[in-house]
C-alpha cells in the first residue's frame, strides 16, 4: 500500500489492487451446483487442474451454492419441511453448504412431465387439478397454476419456506418462478393443449405470472429475486419466436423487485438476440445470473449449436462460448453445473480465474486522502476514489438491498477494535462501473481522546450496526471484522 504525504497533516494512501483472490460477495463470482440427490460430501468434491498438477475443491471457488430441487422433495407432507428434519438427504446437503460457510440457491419445481412428480402427492389428493403428458406415466403430474387447491398449498410452503431462507446470511437469491419444464419460465401448461385457445392462455399467462411473482416478492424481503428472461415467459411454448408479451410481463417482475439470469447460455440457436437485447437494456440497472445450456457430460449434442464453434469431444469449446456470452451480458454470476464442472476444472481453469478477475464485480479505492495528525473535535475532509474492474455492477439498488451498503471510514485502536466509524451516505457502489472511477469527500469530526490510531476503510451494512460487509480487492490482511488499515493516525 504506497503512501505520500502530500501536504502537512494529509496523506496519499494508494491501495495495491487485487487480480487474483476469491471473494466471496453477496450475488457475484461461481455458484456451485449440486444435482438434488448428492449427499453433504458433494460439497467437498474435488477436481483435477492441471495447471496445478493437483487436484482443488470447487467450493473453494464459489461464493454460493445452488439447488435446483422439487416441492415434494422439500415439503413431502402438508406442514412437514426437510430443512427440519435432521435426517433427510435434502436437509443435510442444505446445511452442508451453511456449514462450509456459503449461503444456498434455490429453484422450485412443480411440473412433472419431464423429471417425475414434483408436486407433493397431498397436493392432488385434496383436489388439485393437473395435466398428464404421457397416458403411459400416469404418475407424472403437473399442476395447473391458477388451480386454487394448488394455489392454496404452494402458498402455505413459500411462506414456510421464506420463514427459514429470508436471510442473506443463508440464502444468496431465490430463483423465484419455478413454473413449466425444468422450471425454467417456459412451456407452462395451463389447461389441456388440445382444448385451449391462445386468448386464454395469454390472459392466464399473466394473471399466473403476477401471482407467483406477487408471493414471493411479498415473502422473500431481504434476499434476491430472479427470473428467467425467457422470450416466452410463462408460455406453452419453448421454441418459437418471442411472444410480444413476454417483454412486458418481464418488466412487471423486474418492477416488484426481480433481478435476472438465463439457463441458456452458450447455446446459440435458444439464447439469440432477443435475450441479448433485454439483458443490455437491463445492464447495471439489475445483476444477471448465468447458466449454460448444454450439458457436455450426458446427453446434449452441443457441437450441433448453430455457432460452428463446438467440436465434439471438446466440452472446453463450450465453456469459452459460454464465458464469451457471459461477458458480453455483463453477468454477476455463472455456473459451475452439476455434471460439468469437471469440464471447467480439468479443461478451462484459466477461464475460471478469468472470470475472477474480470466478472461481476471487483470493488477497490485506488486513491484516499486521509489526515495522519488532527486535534479531538477537530474536522477533516477524507477524499476517496473508487473502481470496479469487473464487467458487471454492485446490485446495491436493487429492492431487497435497498442501498444499505456503504463505504465507511473508521478509526481502529491497538486491538483493532473499531473506535469511531464515519458513513459515506453519499457514496454509491451501484454506480461504480468498470472503466469509470468515482471520487467523494466525506466531511469527519475526530471525537476520541488523545492517542494512537489507525485509519481503516470498508464498504458496510448500514442495517448491520455498519459492519464490514464486501470484501475488497485490495491486497493486504483485513481485521479479524474486515476493516482494511490505512495509516496511522494521532489524535492530539
């Protein structure tokens, strides 16, 4: 950390920048998926780099974990929840992410047409409607949303279900739709498709949409919202041209507080310039999540996608395409997919410090201009300029944050306990964007008594008594409460 002493009583502190460290921050950097089957170890799991010569745990690089899992899975029988049963597979492998110090992702399933019954078996004995695809898999079930039965128990989950992960502590966002295959906000079945008629389905389109979105905007207050910026949200269809509502009712989400993500990145011939354009008009305004849509290690013939740019045999093609899309959608998070992540380790690691490095968000102050001598009660203006050097943004607007983190300046003693705290309610992380540093003066008063300090700088929680809350990509060793120090300070 270099330092000039610019003029009497002031001082030039020039942080050294970070390219290379993980930090773990709320909505940016790899999510570590697990498929709904693995067990607690899962999470330990490691992979072969060959840069390395050694084989890393992928957690190691993940700054959340995701699970993308059923409603029956989680809420077999009504009032029953497998987050408090200590012995069930799904419970554990959600505190086992708690445990390694990461908070957990969700999206909830309820069709059943492709991957079995999703919905709990309750759910239709009390009387929901459903659709069956296959007459010949008659226990694969899909619920209609607008049924009210349906409506009735998936709501008495969600609030269950908020009432134990509407906390950023535990929970890093909510993939919040979860209707139509995969749950992916697409090819959503609302009455028999031989019986409908299309000025139906775009009236209960909507009125679906608004409902779920409605639930969980109401019950997840704190954590991150998502939804697929699918160009037939909420639609029967999955490929077709954009529907000319699709935009619209998006928009309507993204107005209750909904951020975004897509499952199908790197697959050129499904996420096209549709999806690009929505996602540069939302660019900086709300986080884009990513996650690839061919799945190399099974059953996707990915050399097929329309690119030319996939070799069979070569999943590494795959993971550039997908980091090639993922920074020009500017995306906070991408993915490491259950059944891939071998691919990322083993064959695209240097994508994977890439992304570490250039996505999301990577936050520092390159310049702060600081006092290193002032009399008790006297007042200082602290001069501080900030950079992001990643392609993506600090979602510091968004509703559930609602601008609650700040840059602060403290003062520290010799045990490095914070003694007096200064809040720049004017700064603005939100704003920060690469290639675009942001300067601020923040007037402070010193009330301490005379004595030895140390400067100290964070961004904090203001809704968390202003403790450190994002790790800087500054080089140095940060207190045991996240302060990084500055200089010294004597107060006469």
């Amino acid at each position: 950390m270099k330092q000039v002493e610019n003029k009497v009583g002031k001082i030039l502190i020039e942080p050294k920048y970070d390219s290379v460290s993980v930090l773990r921050n709320p909505l940016n950097g790899w999510v570590m998926y697990a498929a709904r089957s693995a067990d607690e170890s899962y999470w330990d799991t490691e992979y072969f780099v060959p840069e390395f010569n050694k084989k890393v745990k992928a957690i190691d690089y993940a700054s959340a974990c995701y699970l993308r899992t059923s409603w029956s899975s989680l809420n077999p029988k009504d009032g029953v929840y497998a987050w408090n049963d200590p012995k069930s597979k799904i419970g554990k492998l959600i505190k086992g992410a708690q445990k390694r110090g990461l908070p957990i992702a969700f999206r909830i399933v309820v069709d059943g047409r492709d991957q079995g019954q999703n919905t709990p078996q309750f759910v239709f004995d009390a009387g929901a409607k459903y659709y069956v695809e296959n007459p010949e898999k008659p226990d694969r079930q899909t619920p209609y949303p607008q049924d009210p039965v349906f409506r009735k128990y998936y709501t008495k989950f969600i609030e269950a279900f908020a009432k134990e992960f509407n906390d950023p502590d535990r929970a890093s966002f909510i993939d919040a739709y979860g209707l139509g295959k995969w749950g992916e906000a697409h090819h959503v079945v609302y009455e028999d498709p031989k019986t409908t008629t299309s000025e139906n389905i775009e009236k209960l389109k909507e009125e679906v949409l608004d409902w779920v979105t409605d639930l969980y905007a109401r019950t997840f207050t704190k954590v991150p919202l998502v939804i697929n910026y699918h160009r037939l949200v909420g639609h029967p269809e999955s490929w077709a041209p954009a529907n000319p509502n699709s935009e619209r009712l998006l928009e309507k989400a993204i107005a209750k507080g909904y951020s975004l993500r897509h499952d199908a990145f790197g697959m050129t011939g499904y996420y096209q310039q549709w999806e690009k354009d929505f996602a540069k008009k939302w660019n900086f305004k709300r986080p884009v999540i990513m996650e690839g849509g061919w799945i190399t290690s099974r059953t996707h013939r990915y050399w097929i996608d329309p690119s030319g740019k996939y070799r069979e045999g070569h999943a590494e093609d795959v993971r550039k395409g997908e980091y090639e899309a993922s920074a020009e959608a500017h995306v906070n998070m991408m993915d490491f997919r259950s059944g891939d992540t071998d691919s990322w380790f083993e064959k695209a690691f240097p994508l994977v410090r890439g992304f570490i490095s250039e996505g999301g968000y990577r936050l520092y102050p390159d310049q702060i201009n600081l006092p290193n001598q002032m009399k008790s009660r006297e007042t200082a203006v602290i001069t501080h300029r900030w950079n992001n050097m990643g392609w993506g943004y600090f979602p510091n607007n968004i509703p559930q944050w609602n601008y609650k983190y700040k840059v602060a300046f403290a003062l520290l003693d010799e045990e490095n306990k914070a003694r007096q705290i200064f809040v720049d309610k004017e700064s603005e992380p939100s704003n920060w964007l690469k290639d675009n540093p942001v300067s601020y003066d923040l007037k402070t008063t010193v009330d301490l008594p005379r004595g030895n300090y140390s400067w100290a700088v964070a961004i904090v929680d203001t809704t968390n008594e202003n403790q450190p809350a994002i790790k800087l990509a500054v080089e140095g060793v940060a207190t045991v409460d996240g302060w990084i120090r500055l200089n010294d300070l004597q107060v006469q």
